[in-house]
C-alpha cells in the first residue's frame, strides 16, 4: 500500500468513471472538519450546513456526469452522539445525490469487513483511511491489489444488501 496526501485523495474522489462506494466501520469520528459542527449541534444552535457545499457540487457534478455514489454506514444501537449528529445531516448529502444507508451492527456479525474504512473507486482502487483511536485522521493509503479489491468489494455489497436507505432509517 501506498500513502497518499490529501489533496491525491480528492484528486480521486473528483476523478473515478462510473462508481464510488465508502465502507463506514466507526461509531465516531474526531476529524478537524467536523468537529466545530458537531459541537454546535451538541449545544442545539442551528447550522445551515454550507462547510458541505464542496462535497455537494462534487456529488452534483457526479450525479450529471451518470456517477454512482453509495455509502453504507455500520452503525452501533443506541447510535453514538457522533452518529446522531451525522445522521441529521445526511439528508443534505442525499439530496445532492449520495446514495447513504445505515446498517446495525448487529445485522452484519458474519461478514468479513476489512479492517478500516474504505472508498472502492471503479472496482479498481481501494482507498483506505486510517483513523487514531479517538477517530482522528491518521492518514490515507490506496491499493490496486486484487486481494484488496475483491475484499472491500464483497464486504460493501454484503454490508449494502443487509443496509436501510436514509430516508427509510430510524435511529435508535
């Protein structure tokens, strides 16, 4: 496997041909991005979700280019603050496109899941993201390998048969 920065990785979310698919594994994250927002949301002030505008006209420019994007999230119940948060905000990301799922843990037990969250870009590069224990970004690697491939392939599938659109997911 190979690190890559950060701007590599939205070079590739920005340039994949047909699909992107994000396997989701934690119950919650601690990235500098998201922090302030979900603090806001913890002390109940409003926020009108515009430090997702860049990821939203990315999905827009997917969505009219005929690009899939699916993210299935494996999630603990009662869901985490972390996924509360997340969960209240998703539907943002739906409307600009995203295809999001939840699944609970408990439904996915026999599946064999890699071992960090993932982007699989073209069933042809795993993209996967590192995370500290308190769910900082630790870094990014990508991996061409067909073991990998195959891996994060059957596991998203697996996850998504087993998954429950957004629209449809009640948190527990």
């Amino acid at each position: 496997m190979i690190s890559i920065s950060d701007d590599e990785f939205d070079r590739l979310l920005r340039e994949f041909d047909r699909e992107a698919v994000h396997l989701e594994t934690r119950d919650a994250y601690g990235t500098t991005v998201e922090l302030p927002y979900l603090a806001k949301w913890s002390a109940g002030e409003p926020d009108d979700l515009s430090w997702l505008d860049g990821w939203r006209a990315t999905l827009g420019t997917h969505v009219r280019a005929g690009r899939s994007i699916r993210r299935a999230r494996i999630v603990s119940e009662p869901l985490s603050a972390y996924q509360r948060w997340s969960h209240s905000i998703a539907h943002a990301l739906v409307e600009a496109g995203e295809d999001i799922r939840w699944v609970p843990r408990r439904r996915i037990s026999s599946i064999a899941l890699p071992g960090n969250d993932f982007y699989l870009l073209d069933a042809a590069l795993v993209i996967y993201l590192h995370y500290t224990g308190d769910g900082g970004a630790a870094g990014k690697s990508v991996s061409t390998d067909p073991h990998d491939i195959r891996l994060c392939h059957t596991a998203f599938e697996a996850v998504w048969r087993s998954s429950v659109p957004h629209r449809d997911y009640q948190p527990q």
